[in-house]
C-alpha cells in the first residue's frame, strides 16, 4: 500500500502546476487585481513604484495577474521572472510577514493543492526522501563553498558575540558539543551530516567516532574526502534504517525534511539508536501552526523551487512526537540568529556570483537571491523560530545544566585536516 500511496502522490504532484506565463495577455491584467494587491502591500506600508528600500517596482504588470492567481507562488515566480524588483528583499519580507499578507492570499489555486497534498499523501516517504534531497543537496558543491563558512554549515549559526560567519558557526558546533557533554571516544550518529561540518569538527576538537548519514551523494563524497583519516563513516542512508546504539545522536538542519506524518517514527528511530544514558540534541526551525494549513503561503515557493517536500514544524509537533519517549532536558530558541546568517550567505553568494555564473546563469541568480533574502525577512519578523531541544531517554541524574555560552576554547585532540578542493 505505501507504493502505491508514494505513485498517487507522485501523479498528484502534476495537478500543482503553473499555466503557461504566455498565456497571459495584458488585457488580463484587471485594475481590479492592481488595486487589490496594491491594498495589500499598503497594509505593510510597501508602496509599488516607491523610493523606499523595501518598496516593489514593477516592471510589467502581468505581475498582479500572477499574484492574484497564484498567490505568494506567483510572487516568487514573477521575481524570477524579471516582473519586479525591490532593493531589499528582506525588508520587504519582514514587513509582508508582519502584515500576515500570506493568510490574505490563502485561497490562490496553488495553496488548496499544496494543503490537499500534505494533508493526504506522505511526501517524505523513502522513496520521497531520496528525491527530495537529491534535488537540492545535489546542486553543486561549489554554490554552496560560494555561499556559506569555511566548514559548510548549511544551519543557523550562533551569533554570541562572533565577529564572522565562520566564528559564528564554530560557536554553534561548539555550543551542540557542550550541550551533549562528548568526550574523547564517544560514538555519535549525525542524521543529515550535511557537508559534515559537524562530524568533523567533534572528531578534531573532541576525538569522537562519528557517523554521519545523508541522502545526498555530492554531500557524502566531499565529507569524506575533507574528513579522511578522521574517525569519521558516512553512510547515504535513510534514517529509517537506523538501528544500532550510539552514545549521542544529533540532528542538525534536518527535521524539517521529515514531514508531520514521519515525526513520531523519526523520534522512535532516534530512542532505538540511543544508548542507555544517552543524550540527543534535535537543531531545527519551527513556525507557529501546524502544517498542512492555508494560511501560511510564503511557504509555497520554498517547497516548489528551493526544498522539495520541506516541511516546517511547529514545537507542539515535536513535543507530540517526544511524548512518551524522552525527558525534554533543554529548550533553547535563538532563531533570530538565522535573519544574520541569512544575510551573511546572501553576501558571500553576492560577492562570489562571478565564479560559478556561468555553472548557473542570470535566472538562478535572482532565485537564489529571493530565497536567501526573503528567509532572512521572515526569520527578522519572529515568525519562524530556531530551537535546539536536549533529549535524554530517562532523565538526567541530579538534573542537566544548560549551556548557552561558548567562549571557552575547546579541547583540541586532533588538528583540522587540509580542506579538499571540490569535485
């Protein structure tokens, strides 16, 4: 029955289409839909054709058809498109969040499909997983050494006081190792290790036996050529074929990629890896309602053109799926240190563009710079958060101390590998 629910919802993602831009004549573009729209934007004081850094100047006015049929979808699309521009995208986006714009544009063709979808087919299955990551993860390497820090830390940083984006990411990695107490020959199971910034840096600064496991073959071979001769494994494999102890287990940037009908069975995989008197650190972004819903559309064109099948959690979700399993040990939320790393990957993006345009062209460039850009926007409106959650199977002996100060340097155990070149 799962495959034949994985090839429904493969045929459903047809129907959750864009019609032809061509097909639009400028006859079709009502005054009807220019005054609507631009009723909205003056609910958040954006002005279309103002001076303002934040303000929308239109370049064709097919722009407002697309809005009005397809809703924040379309707003992206149009952006991509060259339709519009605006100088500061995430001052835009902080001030459409804080309008609550997406819930007025809830109704728009593309935003019932994507409710229809979630609501009733699993896109984050096995198969969907793959797929998923494949498609974003598999991008090319050299974007990503254009866009982040030095070790690939493709999550929120941790801005206590850092001076840079590579010092704010090494706090982060910091901050996780302390709050999981490692120690020299600890096994420990990263679940979506990413470029492995975080298997390396706890194998270098901590001497642990990391395992690290992602879907994303680009990802697994730049691991292991950056970390080799480090006790670092990773594995392309799928969480769910996780079954064997470890002393901690971290999620870093992951979550959100397992989707509302996964969580509990994620969180069950994650006891059944954890040894007795374990700890697991969860690092994952959160909104404020439950997804499926229609009334969060900023979403739309993230999951359509940036993150198949990303689904972003709500802390009651997560709790729900902690229910039973673990003790809650620390909850920590500093997701307004994800508007800054935003913008500093935007920057380095920005600043490097002229060494892999001609890999990506013109277009995705503008792609780029609105998905960086109006993240930054929606994080700096607190509508999304960053949580970083402590686990323990049973409860921590005499209580667990939180830390949430890293200005200590770590124990070095082993000196930081050359950096390879990418493939």
């Amino acid at each position: 029955m799962i495959i034949g629910l994985e090839i429904n919802a493969d045929l459903f993602l047809d129907l959750d289409t864009t019609p032809d831009v061509g097909k639009l004549e400028p006859e079709m573009v009502s005054s009807a839909s220019i005054a609507r729209f631009s009723s909205l934007l003056d609910s958040a004081d954006v002005t279309v054709n103002g001076d303002r850094p934040w303000d929308v100047t239109v370049h064709d006015d097919l722009f407002f058809r697309r809005v009005a049929r397809d809703g924040l979808l379309g707003l992206g699309e149009s952006y991509v498109d060259g339709l519009w521009d605006c100088r500061d995208i995430d001052q835009l986006f902080d001030r459409c969040l804080h309008a609550d714009i997406p819930s007025k544009l809830r109704f728009s063709r593309p935003v019932v499909l994507r409710y229809l979808r979630e609501r009733f087919f699993n896109l984050q299955s096995v198969r969907g997983a793959w797929r998923n990551g494949r498609a974003h993860y598999n991008l090319g390497n050299d974007l990503f050494e254009a866009s982040l820090d030095r070790r690939l830390a493709y999550s929120c940083a941790y801005w206590d006081g850092a001076a840079s984006l590579d010092e704010a990411q090494e706090q982060k990695l910091e901050l996780v190792c302390r709050k999981l107490g490692l120690e020299q020959g600890m096994r420990v199971l990263d679940i979506g290790s990413g470029w492995g910034s975080f298997v390396g840096y706890a194998a270098e600064h901590y001497g642990c036996e990391m395992v690290g496991v992602t879907v994303s073959e680009r990802q697994a071979e730049f691991t292991r050529r950056r970390y080799k001769g480090l006790p670092v494994e990773i594995r392309l494999q799928d969480y769910r074929t996780l079954n064997e102890k470890f002393d901690r287990v971290v999620s870093i940037g992951m979550f959100e990629h397992v989707g509302p009908k996964n969580y509990r069975a994620y969180m069950r995989i994650v006891h059944r890896c954890l040894g007795e008197n374990g700890l697991a650190l969860l690092h994952f972004f959160a909104t404020q309602r439950p997804w499926p819903n229609l009334l969060d559309s900023e979403m739309l064109w993230i999951t359509r053109y940036i993150f198949p099948g990303l689904v972003v959690p709500t802390l009651g979700q997560v709790g729900s799926a902690v229910d039973g399993l673990f003790v809650t040990e620390d909850l920590h939320n500093f997701g307004a240190d994800y508007d800054r790393t935003l913008m500093e990957w935007f920057a380095n993006f920005d600043r490097n563009w002229p060494t892999i345009q001609a890999h990506y062209g013109e277009r995705f460039y503008r792609l780029w710079k609105y998905y960086l850009l109006s993240c930054a926007g929606a994080f700096r409106a607190r509508k999304y958060q960053l949580w970083q959650l402590v686990l323990s199977a049973s409860g921590v002996p005499g209580g667990y101390r939180p830390v949430r100060v890293t200005a200590q340097p770590p124990v070095l155990v082993a000196d930081e590998p050359a950096i390879a070149p990418s493939a």
